[in-house]
C-alpha cells in the first residue's frame, strides 16, 4: 500500500524525500516524481506545477502508474496535498502547520472534506482552506479571501477532486509561508508561464531590470526553506489515514 504526496515544487517535499530510505527517482512525466519508505510504507511524491489543473495531473499520472504496476504495495490508499500556503487568518504565523477540516474550492464554490490526519506533533491548526487558481500575493486580496477560510492554496482542489473521482480518502497538510499582512512586491501571477507554473526566468529577468528586489528575493528563499523544513518534519510525525473522507472531530 502507498501514500501519494502531492505538491506544487519540488522545493515543498525535499525535506520529507531527505527523511525516507531508499529514495529513487520514478520515471514519471512530470516535473518532480521520487518515491522512499517511511516506517514500513511506501510514499510516493509528486510535484508538477502550480494550479488545480496541474496538481490534478499530478495524481492522474500516479494513478495510472500504480494501476499499471498491479502490485500490492503500490496500491494507492490515500492522497495529501501538501505544501506552502498563505495565511488568511492574522493569528497564524509563518512556518505554522495548517490541517484543513475541509476545501473550499473558490471558483467552484465547491467543498471537499478532508480525511483526517493523527500526529504525534500536536503543534497544528485546523480550519477551511481556500483553494484558488491565483497567487494571493498581497495583503488586500488575502483580507478578502479570508472570509472563506483560514489560509489559502492553490492545488488541494485539483488533487481533492481527483482523489475523490478516484474514491480516495484525501488529506491536506500546509505550511504557511507568508503572513496575512505580508504582500509581495512583485506581482508573481506576472511571472507564470501560459500553464500556470511560476517561470523562474521571468522572476530572473525581472531581478536583473529591478535590482531593488533581490533583497526581497533573497528574504523569500530563505524563508520557504524554513518552511518546508518545517513542513517536513511534520509529515514524518502525521498517519494518514485510509478511512473516506469526513471532517477532522465527527
């Protein structure tokens, strides 16, 4: 049996993949893919982009990969979205777990339940978490979406809504990167490429026009990798469950 744990940039699961044994690339066509075992189980990451219509491919191709394998312990029992979000409550912090009771998916208006989550680290926030196909990047758009949920992503929906067309229990574990108050000062939806993926080289080329924000720049980076040092630590102390999606507490 096998976990799948689905995330935006490879950046997000390095962390978790440097805790488990045997890691191996897998031959996936997508842009992260590595697989290892944690405590006896099998975990399979997968990171393909950022959006909804990328992370649910994302499990489109691991489902047809574990289908194809027709083993035992590559059966899929359950799917986590997982990875960096914004706070949208001002109480939360950066490097602060959030697991999501449920997904509010902002352009559907649809809400998905998450599976629950049991961790020996009790140190986590529970809540909604808003999934949206755009970057919140300043604080005025995240004060808005704040009347949905707690902290705002932009892939569970895509993953939630695959796992459940797949009859998958699917869990979301994020780490928040940026505060409710913080805004970007780039525009970073400026900086996708026509799929949705953050384009570095646009950020580059930007950096190298705009001197005034390699500072910034530099703060961020260091930031996310406190974060998914965070967020990695977290998710070797959590099981997941295989049981149907219902709300953490019922």
């Amino acid at each position: 049996m096998a976990i799948l744990y689905v995330a935006s940039e490879a950046s997000e699961l390095k962390p978790f993949a440097e805790l488990l044994t045997g890691l191996r690339k897998l031959k996936w066509p997508i842009d992260y893919a590595f697989e290892g075992v944690w405590e006896g189980r099998r975990i399979m990451l997968a990171a393909n982009g950022a959006g909804a219509k990328l992370a649910a491919l994302a499990v489109e191709v691991a489902i047809r990969a574990v289908t194809a394998a027709e083993l035992s312990s590559s059966k899929l029992e359950a799917i986590v979205s997982t990875g960096f979000c914004g706070a949208l409550d001002p109480a939360l912090r950066e490097g602060q777990i959030v697991v999501a009771r449920d997904i509010f998916d902002l352009a559907s208006a649809e809400s998905f339940p998450c599976a629950p989550v049991s961790c020996d680290n009790p140190a986590f926030i529970s809540g909604t978490l808003v999934s949206h196909n755009r970057i919140a990047g300043f604080a005025s758009q995240k004060q808005t979406l704040a009347a949905h949920g707690l902290a705002v992503d932009m892939e569970s929906a895509g993953v939630a809504r695959r796992a459940k067309l797949a009859g998958l229990p699917c869990s979301c574990i994020r780490v928040v990167s940026d505060r409710a108050d913080e805004s970007f000062r780039i525009d970073l939806n400026e900086m996708r490429s026509t799929d949705g993926r953050i384009a570095r080289g646009k950020i580059i080329l930007y950096a190298l026009t705009h001197p005034n924000v390699v500072p910034e720049l530099l703060h961020w980076k260091r930031r996310i990798g406190f974060a998914a040092e965070r967020l990695g630590d977290f998710l070797v102390s959590c099981r997941i469950t295989s049981e149907p999606n219902v709300h953490l507490g019922e």
